[in-house]
C-alpha cells in the first residue's frame, strides 16, 4: 500500500527570486514574509532557475547541487 501525502507544503525557489530579496541571510521565514513561498509552507529548496549575482547565505533551507554552486559563485553560502 501507497501512503498517501495529504498536505504537501514543500515549495520550490528560484534563484532569481533569492536575487530580489533585500536581505543576504535567507530563512523561510524571510521567504515567507517576502510572499515567495505562502505562510503555511513547511519547507524551501532552491532550485537552479534563473540567476543570482550577489552573495546570500541561506540558513535552514535547502538547494539542489546546481543551485548550491550557482550561490557559492556568487560568493554565498548554503548552511543546512
């Protein structure tokens, strides 16, 4: 038998989107307050779509591989 996933409040997140915020340390909170993720998310990935050009660290969220080496080129850092 499937277990079936009855609230799935996991959201994707551009680079472009973490680019436009006015912060350099990034939580889901901050993504939260933002309007880039609703208020009743239980979690964030970064996902490596679009670009980022300044350095951001983000802390408790997650990245994929692509995503992770785009934010440490621009001189940030992805802390889990």
């Amino acid at each position: 038998m499937v277990p079936l996933v009855l609230n799935c409040r996991n959201y994707e997140v551009r680079l472009t989107d973490l680019d436009r915020l006015p912060v350099d340390e990034i939580d889901l909170l901050g993504l939260q307050a933002a309007g880039i993720v609703p208020g009743d998310a239980l979690s964030a990935k970064v996902i490596l779509s679009g670009t980022i050009t300044r350095k951001v660290t983000l802390k408790g969220i997650g990245a994929t591989k692509g995503a992770k080496a785009a934010i440490e080129a621009a001189g940030g850092s992805v802390a889990e």
